[in-house]
C-alpha cells in the first residue's frame, strides 16, 4: 500500500482504510469475472497482495474506536470472500460442472446472505433479543450497540430493520452495509467520547418518506 499522497503527505488511516476498500471491491470483481469464466485463472497474485496490505494495517496502532471498528469489519469482509473464493475454486478443481448462469447466481445468492464483511447467518442461530419499541413509533426498531467493540450481531440486525423501515415508508436508498456500519460507529465512537458510555441505544424512525436513526447513551 502506498505511503503518501499525490502531493507526498503521509497517508492518515482514514485514507488507507478507504484504499484498503477499494482494493477488496477490486478483488472481488476479479474473482467474479474468474467465476464467470471471463479469466482464466484466479487473481491469486492480487490476492495475496491485498492480504500483506491487511496484516500491515492490522499491525497499526489504531487508538479511535470508530476506525478500529472501520478496519476490523474490513478484515472480516476478506476474510468472509476468501473463504467463499476457497469454497468455489475447490468445486472447480474437483470437477464440478456448474453453468456460468449459474454459478453467478449462487455467488450472488451466497454473498447476499453473507453481506459486506459478515458471515452467512447460521439457521440455528437465534436472532438477537429486541428491546422494546417507543410507542410513539411503533413501527421502529429499537437496537443496542456497544461503543467500544465490535457488535456486529445487534448492527446486523439494527441495519436489517433499517431496511425494512425503508421498503415500508418508500424510501428507494440503499445503503450498503459497510457504509451503514461506519456511520453507526461514528455516531458510537461520538456518545462514547461526549458521555462516557458503554453502549448505545440506536431507534428507527419515519419522518415523512424518510428513514432516520436517533441515537442515545445507553441507559
């Protein structure tokens, strides 16, 4: 990864973890057209580089909860596709004979239930237990995220109903989950800063057509 800017300012890590982003959107847009058939061989080059680029900035000291947050649920999105690269190069390997229709369609299928750096949900697993909704929104979701560690079990669901509260009022944008995540550890990282909390309770609500989150110190 490089070091500095066009104009040779040192990187900041907001700045690297935004390259180190680029470079996985990259990777799996190679892997996908490999999958395809539209490559040969699979960009094992490419990948292995980008997995140098991640042990280095694991190796940083990173000291803001938000950007720790930011570069864990990076790491865990390679993590999640090199798994699932694994999965289908071995398929290959093996013989299996898959139309490329058709493996397209189950890349897709897999990589949606997985979800910008999380794991597939596992059937056994039990959905988080929701605390309960205001009664002046009914229709929100009330979620409890912690500030200063990963949670991605409760921010999985909290961006799931975010969705669904979306669909329901007509608001057609679709953040993705990263995005969504980064914002929702913003917003932590701050309270957590502001009032010294340990977790933050984060509640849907509809304001005309549009979906917003509120959020608050966990009480």
């Amino acid at each position: 990864m490089r070091e500095t800017t066009e104009d040779g300012k040192p990187l900041t890590i907001e700045e690297k973890l935004a390259i180190l982003d680029i470079e996985i959107r990259r990777l799996k847009i190679q892997y996908d057209l490999y999958f395809v058939g539209s490559l040969p061989r699979p960009p094992v080059m490419q990948r292995d580089q980008l997995h140098r680029m991640i042990r280095h900035m694991e190796g940083v000291r990173v000291r803001n909860a938000a950007t720790r947050f930011i570069l864990n649920n990076l790491v865990n999105k390679f993590n999640v596709l090199v798994e699932l690269w694994n999965k289908q190069v071995r398929r290959r390997e093996e013989g299996e004979r898959i139309h490329p229709l058709a493996a397209r369609a189950a890349l897709r299928e897999q990589q949606s239930a997985a979800g910008p750096g999380l794991p597939p949900p596992s059937a056994a697993a039990p959905r988080p237990a929701r605390r309960p909704v205001p009664s002046a929104a009914p229709e929100a979701g009330a979620w409890r995220v912690a500030a200063c560690q990963d949670d991605e079990s409760n921010l999985r669901g909290l961006y799931e109903d975010y969705l669904v509260a979306g669909r329901r009022a007509g608001d057609r944008r679709q953040a993705e989950f990263s995005q969504f995540a980064r914002e929702i550890a913003r917003q932590a990282a701050v309270l957590k800063q502001k009032k010294d909390c340990e977790a933050v309770d984060f509640r849907i609500y509809c304001e005309g057509n549009k979906v917003k989150i509120k959020a608050r110190p966990a009480s």
